[in-house]
C-alpha cells in the first residue's frame, strides 16, 4: 500500500472515531440551557488526544510517501464520483443560500453566492483538466478561484460566529475550512512550479479528518440528543452541511490526486537540468572562436625568407 493511500485511510478511520466522539461532547460537555461547556470534561480530553493523534499519524504517513513518478496516473472511478459529488454539494449550498438571501438580503451574502458561482466553474475546469490530461496554468488559476472562495467561506463562518465565547463549539467546523483552504492552495502550486507531495498529503488528510468528524458529529447529535434544548452550534443550516460534505469529497480527491501522481504531469514535473561541467566546457569551446595551431604559426624558414625580401646576390 502507498503511504499516500495510508495517510487517506488513517484520516477516515481516526475521523469516523472522533465523529463519534464529538457527538457525545456536544450532548454531555455542555450546559443546554447556559450554552457554555463543562470544563475539564473527559470527552474534551479524549476528542483533543485523538485529534493530536490524528496529526500525527497522517504526518507521518504522509512525511514517508515518495513522489508518485509523473505522467502515469489516470483519475480512477473514486475520484471522478467525489468530484462530481463535491461539486453537486456545493452547487446545493449556493441554492440553499440564494433562498436565505431572497428572505434576509445581505450584500456579503450576495457576493458569497456570485463567487459560489466562480466556484463551480472551477471545479469544472479541475474535472475537465484532469479527465483529459491536459494541464496548462489555467487549471493552476481554477484552483486559485477555489481558494478565494474558501478564504472567503472562512472569514463569514469566523463572523457568524465571533459573538460565541465558547470556541470549542465551533472549533472542529473552523479547522475544516482552514485545512480545506491550505489544501487546495497547496495543490494549486503544482501549476506554478511549488510542487510539494507531503505538505499537500498531509493538509488534505487532516482536512479530510476534520469534515468527516464534523459531519459525522451533527449526524449523530441530530438523532441521539433527546434533551428539549439544544446546542446552537451543534444544529448548523443546510447549507453548512453541503459545505462541510463538499470540503470532504473534494480533500478527498486532492488527497487521492496528489497521492497517485495524477496532479503531476510530465511538463511540470521535469526541473530544469543544471548543465555538468562537460556540458560547460562544450559550450564554451563551442562558443570561442577557433585559434590557430601553435604548428602552423610557427614560421619555416623559407617564409622569412619570403617575408623578407629577395634573398641577396
């Protein structure tokens, strides 16, 4: 198995684990009614252990992956049904917020669809780029385009919820945008000459952690809370959740893309060759101008003779 693949894997399992627990935070680590947590709680602790392993793991996995040899990886069955799932969701979450903007409109929120809308076309050219094969720095600029839209997704989420003293309660959706924003952003590079495997394994990975355990918590919390009130947080919008789902697929296909070469084509992957020190004196005996032979410089004596006039009677 690739270390590639295993840092996938180890984020899957590790974030079904801390799905589960996360869900059973959100039920006995706070207080409904005051909205605040339970200091020193053990699932805190726990859920905090397991995301320390979590980094760790998927660290190492991807620390020990080698690059993946260009120009020989295809997108598989998997990538293409995520992508095309990924894209689905977020298209999903531009209905759900043009719906909430035609009851409360908001010019933030209006500029947040229109770049939605950038979003999407982006995502098309990524799947149009990497079904064909046929790379240029255009594909660079649609992952460019994602990635306003992630920092821009951040700095609402992170306004939605700054009147919250209580961070833990939405810390784990927060991490899935900031990893989901380094991951493309790191991916992105590929297409402008920063080509680096482990960094974008390992930020993929993490974020693919981070969305699984958020959406897998809400899920559970929704069907096992049977207390009257409520955790605020723990019942996030529709559109949300399409996000947080989107941000799953999506590192996960970065996560598999990077991981089999297939973001690695053979125009981006060949550096330029240094030219060795036989190539250096080729060139330059290329380069100057031919020199005589020492031999034929050398005068015979009948061409001083020659050189100097006619020889006396």
């Amino acid at each position: 198995m690739k270390k590639g693949t295993a840092s996938l894997l180890a984020a899957l399992i590790l974030g079904l684990i801390g799905g589960v627990i996360r869900a059973y935070e959100l039920m006995y680590a706070f207080d409904h009614d005051t909205q605040l947590l339970v200091h020193w709680s053990p699932l805190t602790i726990a859920l905090g252990a397991l995301t320390l392993a979590a980094a760790l793991c998927v660290g190492l996995f991807a620390r020990g992956a080698a690059p993946s040899e260009p120009g020989k990886a295809a997108p598989s069955a998997v990538w293409k049904l995520a992508m095309l799932l990924a894209t689905a969701f977020l298209i999903a979450s531009l209905v759900f917020d043009a719906l909430s903007l035609a009851e409360n409109f908001a010019m933030s929120r209006l500029m947040y669809i229109l770049l939605t809308i950038l979003a999407c076309v982006g995502l098309g050219g990524i799947y149009a780029s990497s079904s064909r094969r046929k790379f240029s720095p255009t594909t660079g600029f649609y992952f460019t385009i994602v990635v306003f839209w992630c920092c821009y997704t951040l700095v609402l989420d992170f306004w939605e919820h700054a009147a919250n003293p209580v961070l833990l309660s939405f810390l784990y959706t927060m991490f899935t945008l900031i990893f989901l924003t380094l991951s493309v952003f790191s991916v992105a590079g590929f297409f402008f000459d920063r080509r680096n495997v482990r960094r974008s394994l390992f930020y993929s990975g993490i974020g693919v952690y981070f969305s699984l355990l958020s959406l897998l918590a809400f899920g559970l919390y929704s069907l096992l809370n049977q207390s009257s009130a409520v955790l605020q947080t723990a019942e996030p919008s529709w559109a949300t959740l399409c996000r947080l789902a989107f941000a799953f697929l999506f590192m996960t296909c970065l996560s598999i893309g990077v991981g089999s070469g297939l973001y690695t084509p053979m125009d981006f992957a060949k550096p330029a060759q240094a030219l060795s020190p036989s190539d250096d004196e080729g060139e330059e005996a290329a380069a100057a101008p031919a020199l005589p032979d020492e031999d034929q410089t050398e005068k015979s004596p009948d061409n001083d003779e020659s050189s100097g006039g006619p020889a006396p009677a």
